[in-house]
C-alpha cells in the first residue's frame, strides 16, 4: 500500500469556507427568526395520535410536534393530557414568531381534538376560525348482497 496523500488548505481557501459557512448560519437563523402575524393549525388526532403542525399563510411548516414524539408511548399518545402537552411544546416553539392569529382545521376523530383546540386558547393565542375537515363519506359503503337460501 502507497503513502496517503494529504491536501493541505492555504489560508485564503479556509477564510472563503469560513465567510461561506458564516454566511449560511445567518441565513437559517434570519429565516427561522420570521416574524408572522397569521397562521394555521392543522390537528391530526386519530385513536394512535395526536400530531399538530403549525404552518405559514403559504402552507410552509413553521413547527410541528406530535404526542409520540414528546415521549408518550402506547395508548397514552392518544389523551387528552397528551394533546394539551403538545400544544404546550409547540407554543414555546412558535414564542420567536410572534404568531397570534390561527386559524384552525381539525382531521380525525381521536379524543385529542378539543382539548388542544382548548389548549391553543389558553396558550394566548387568537382563534379566528375552526374547521373540522375529517373526511366523511357521502353515501357509505356498498350493502351487502341479499342472502339466498
């Protein structure tokens, strides 16, 4: 086996990556610095789960966080206890942003639904609309067929 061969950076090679690193880290703290004045909530609570995502007007993810991933395990994921806690996780998360004004849209139906809707008011923020967008089918499925004997 030959020698290894080692790349040694000049000076002016490692001042450019250090103004090109610099230079990013402004970028992503400027951006998550973001101030809004309006967003929306979106609510996911199924029988397992209870997952929140707060976005933008423009529908980009702001902050998100779901019962499992505060550490709730089991069939604990899907309380009420476990949707208040994670409201409580995404408002500390959204204290730089200055949000204020949601608008809410609720999908599922876990237990987890009004308690975090109760929860997003007590944190401070201002509901200004809430909207259930759980599918629901028109007609059903089709019927069985008739029994023949």
């Amino acid at each position: 086996m030959g020698k290894k061969k080692i790349a040694q950076q000049t000076q002016e090679e490692v001042l450019k990556e250090k103004d090109a690193l610099e230079a990013t880290m402004a970028k992503a703290s400027k951006g998550s610095g973001k101030k809004l004045g309006r967003g929306n909530v979106y609510i996911g609570a199924s029988y397992n789960n209870t997952i929140i995502t707060v976005t933008d007007q423009q529908g980009n993810t702001v902050a998100w966080a779901s019962a499992g991933s505060l550490g709730f395990s089991g069939p604990k994921k899907a309380t009420p206890f476990a949707a208040s806690k994670v409201v409580s996780a995404i408002a500390e998360k959204l204290k730089k942003t200055g949000l204020s004004d949601v608008d809410i849209y609720v999908n599922g139906v876990g237990s987890g639904r009004d308690s975090s809707i109760r929860s997003f008011g007590n944190q401070g923020f201002n509901i200004t609309s809430i909207k259930d967008v759980t599918p629901i089918p028109h007609n059903g499925p089709r019927p069985k067929k008739v029994r023949r004997v």
